[in-house]
C-alpha cells in the first residue's frame, strides 16, 4: 500500500447512473463533511479505483452495462476492498440478500433518510480505516516472514508445534545447540526476544493471510453486521 494512504483523507464514490441522483447525493454527502467523487458508470469507477485510496463506496445495483453488485464482486476478486452502501429504487429481498452476501454495509431504498446514509457513512469508513490498518500489519509481517530460509521456515513449524529443543534435535538429526543456535537466528530475523512473542507472530500472521484470502471472496461478510 502507498504510505500516503495513512493521511489522504477519506472519500465517499458514488456510483449511480441517474444524473439527478448522483447531483443529490453528492450535495448531501458533501454537506455531512466529506470528500465526495462521482462516476455514472461502475465501469468508470472500476477503471479509476486502485484500491490505495481510504474511504467507501455508495453504489446503485441497478445500472446499464455491468451492475453495482456485479462490480462489487469484480473489486472484492481483484483485491480492492472497500466497504459499500447499496442503494435502489427497486428493492426487492433477493435483491437485498444478494447485496448483503458480497460484505455490504447496508441496503437502502431510494428515496432514504439523510441522517440513516451519514450513520451508514461513518460505519463504513471506520471499518475501512480498520481494514487497512489489518492490511498494513499483515504487509509488515508477511515482509518479515519472507526474509526466512527454508531452515528457519521449517524450525518455525516444529516451535509452532510446541517441541521443545530436545525434541526437534531428535526429529531433524540435530545437536541440541544447533537447535538453539536455529532458534536464535530465527528470532534475530523476525526481531523478536522470546519464543512467545515468536509464536504470536507466526499466529497473527497466519490469521491475517486467511482474512486477507477471504477478503476476496464475494461471499466475505463483515463482521458485526
């Protein structure tokens, strides 16, 4: 990620092929205080977002050409995560649950309230902020966990598995100082002191590849929704 992410601030993108709508929407939300960008096509959008820029999207589902669920699908598979508020003037409930199952952060049928968007704006942005500071450590880590050897990737999973050194020395043919020198290598690399805050790592980084994996599936839900 752009170390500009942290302090660009963030932008809410509409996405809403009604011109009308579009104009309100963008007065509305520019009123509430925040930085607004419009597109009449997911298309247009789906061209100009790289993913770099914090914020969330507001995006109409039914539109010409490629619709706003089926561009929601198409960021979540590139890797372009980004929270969204659906909104139509034709809700319907499969509709709604189709929306809802591609990690949305609500569903609103037009005409809505403005004080309902600005509490969905808020949420959605927060949760962005959070998603990107996840992925910003897991950057860190898998960084640090790429600079390890085979050696050092195969030490790691035998302290993951909770041997002791006497143990590992015996299932890899080993001295018991060999085994400590190992270890020791492997926390000099990783920059930590102990076998606990090792391990943590380890953990922590294996529990953000998965998130980060299933964050590309459009069936990804967010959690606490």
């Amino acid at each position: 990620m752009n170390s500009q992410d942290t302090t660009c601030a963030p932008t809410v993108f509409v996405v809403d092929d009604d011109p009308d709508m579009r104009d309100s929407l963008q007065m509305l939300i520019e009123t509430l205080g925040y930085d607004v960008r419009v597109f009449e096509a997911a298309e247009a959008f789906s061209r100009f977002y790289d993913g770099d820029r914090p914020g969330c999207l507001v995006l109409d589902i039914r539109m010409p050409g490629q619709t706003g669920l089926e561009l929601y699908e198409e960021l979540l598979r590139s890797g372009r995560r980004i929270p969204a508020i659906f909104i139509t003037a034709h809700a319907d409930v499969s509709t709604a649950v189709a929306a809802m199952k591609t990690g949305a952060i609500e569903f609103l049928e037009k005409p809505f309230d403005g004080s309902r968007l600005l509490e969905l704006l808020v949420r959605a942005i927060e949760f962005d902020a959070d998603w990107r500071a996840q992925r910003n450590r897991f950057d860190e880590l898998d960084a640090r966990i790429g600079t390890l050897s085979r050696r050092d990737l195969e030490t790691l999973e035998h302290v993951l598995a909770g041997e002791s050194n006497k143990v590992i020395a015996a299932r890899l043919d080993l001295t018991e100082r060999a085994v400590e020198m190992r270890r020791a290598r492997l926390m000099q690399k990783l920059g930590v002191s102990s076998t606990a805050e090792l391990v943590d790592l380890a953990v922590t980084h294996r529990v953000l590849s998965d998130v980060q994996q299933a964050a590309r599936h459009p069936s990804f839900l967010i959690p606490g929704i």
